[in-house]
C-alpha cells in the first residue's frame, strides 16, 4: 500500500457508552476519518458521541438509525462517503470494542497490490469468575482494556477491503460483491464484547429480543449450546452460565497474541464460478453503471 494511501472506518454503535470514547481514542490514529451510525442508542452513546466529535476532526456522524439493526447498515454509510476514496485507499469495518493489536497501515502497506480484503484474527474478551467477584466487591473501576485480561482466538471475519474504480457494493450485501484476493494473513485486534454484568446483561437482551432480525446468530443459542460451541466449560453455578461467565482454564492471558489458523473460520478464495461472477460485475461497472441501475 502506497504510503499516501488512507484508511475509512465505517462504524456502526448501540449502546456503547463504557467503551466507545477509548475504541475512537486509539482508532483515530491510523484512520484518515470514522464514519459512525448509531442504533438509536439508550444510554448516552450519542451524547458522547457529538461532544466528542466537536474535539475530533476526524470523526464524521451518519446520524441515528432507528430501524433494527443488520450488518449490511455500513453499505449505508459507504454509499453516503464513497466519493472520499480514492483507489488504493481502504474502507475497514470498525466495531465500537475493537482494539487493533497490529498497526493498520503497517500491515495493510505490506499486502501485495492485488490483495484487495483482510480478515481479522479476534482475540475475544470473556468475564471470568474473578472478574465478576472483583465487581461485585468493587464495582466497575477503571477501563475494561485494563480490567480484562484472559481471551481466546477463536473468530475471523473481514475486516478491509481496499478500495477501487470498480468497486460494487450493493444495498444489502455486507461487504462489495467483487472482492478478488484476500490477504493469506490475518490481522489482530482484541474484542471487548463482554464487560461487565450490566452490560453483559444489556447484550444478551438485545440481541435476544423479537425486533433484532437475523443478525447475532452466535448470540441466539441455549446457554449450554453457547459453551459448547465455544468449547468452553458449563460453570456449575447458573447464575454465572446465564451471564457467560468462562472458566480461566479455558482461555490465554499471554501478551504474545499467537493464533491459530486451523481453528479460525477459513479465508475464502475465489472459486471459478466466482470469477467468472466478478468478471460479469466489473463489466457493469465500467461500462453500464453510468447508464443504468447505478450500483
């Protein structure tokens, strides 16, 4: 990646208070700007998010969306910014409790030019039982980054697709539909997703609830099916299975942050059929989108 290429982060947040200001903090030292859409947050994410905002040029706000929320809502915010890119840049999809481990731009600088998207290694945070009897004696006292220690590697999703003139995507889609050549490695960040009971409690809800569409799978599952496709330890004790309470036998405190790619999802790369499907989609797009359905 050229050195003058930039990094786009397309953000979308519900409900994220605890966390927000540091994730932004630390992404807006890599990312050119943050474009951030919020899920018509409850607690005071939005109000956070406009103070900080004045203080922060790099951070751009789509608005509050009030519809349920579905992982194809970042295509909203490209198709508002696209025009910002220019080829070789990059679009990064940023979720409000991520940390990257690995610097962005070096990572991405050091990609062949036809890599065009990168998965992630995510290193993802679980509440332990010490972490929920320290809050329960203590009360929650400073950052989660600082409270959590103990993780496990095991999820992988796409996480940069660099952009070009032929870029498609699509309303609907999750990322562009003519992506050619993922990155053989992977890049590393760590994942707060569970931080502390309320929260942990608020989460579940969430993406339990009848109006949250198809999204959160992994979240819509039995507590034991939950432990189980984790592979982690049922606890005995339900009152700490109901908030995915994990066993620090189960999980890693190392600060090497070594993961291994057998048992990650697999990167995928392209089949015959979808090459053939991305040469049908570039021609659209150099020669017809000007004149018909503009993707």
């Amino acid at each position: 990646m050229p050195s003058t290429s930039k990094i786009y982060a397309l953000m979308t947040v519900k409900n994220e208070s605890d966390i927000i200001i540091e994730t932004l903090d630390k992404a807006s030292v890599w990312a050119e700007k943050i474009f951030i859409l919020d899920n018509n947050s409850e607690d005071t994410t939005w109000e956070l998010l406009t103070k900080y905002a004045e203080g922060n040029p790099k951070i751009v706000l789509w608005g509050q969306y009030g519809g349920r929320f579905y992982l194809e809502l970042r295509q909203v915010i490209f198709r508002e910014y696209r025009e910002i890119a220019k080829p070789g840049d990059w679009w990064c999809r940023l979720d409000g409790d991520e940390f990257y481990i690995d610097d962005p731009h070096q990572f991405l600088s050091s990609l062949d030019e036809d890599v065009d998207h990168v998965y992630n290694a995510s290193f993802q945070y679980y509440y332990t039982p010490d972490d929920y009897e320290r809050e329960k004696n203590c009360g929650v006292t400073n950052s989660v980054t600082q409270r959590l220690k103990w993780y496990k590697c095991n999820h992988s999703e796409i996480r940069f697709v660099r952009h070009w003139d032929l870029i498609c995507w699509p309303q609907n889609t999750e990322w562009p539909c003519n992506l050619k050549k993922p990155s053989p490695g992977r890049i590393r960040l760590k994942h707060y997703q569970y931080r502390d009971i309320k929260q942990i409690v608020g989460r579940l809800q969430a993406r339990n609830a009848p109006n949250s569409g198809s999204s959160f799978s992994h979240e819509k599952v039995s507590i034991s099916e939950w432990y189980k496709k984790r592979g982690f330890q049922l606890p005995e004790d339900n009152n700490l299975a109901e908030l995915r309470i994990v066993e620090k036998a189960n999980l890693s405190d190392s600060n090497e942050f070594t993961y291994d790619d057998k048992v990650l999802p697999p990167i995928y790369f392209l089949s015959f059929k979808k090459k053939i499907k991305n040469g049908v989609v570039n021609f659209y797009m150099k020669y017809l989108n000007k004149f018909l359905f503009k993707l």
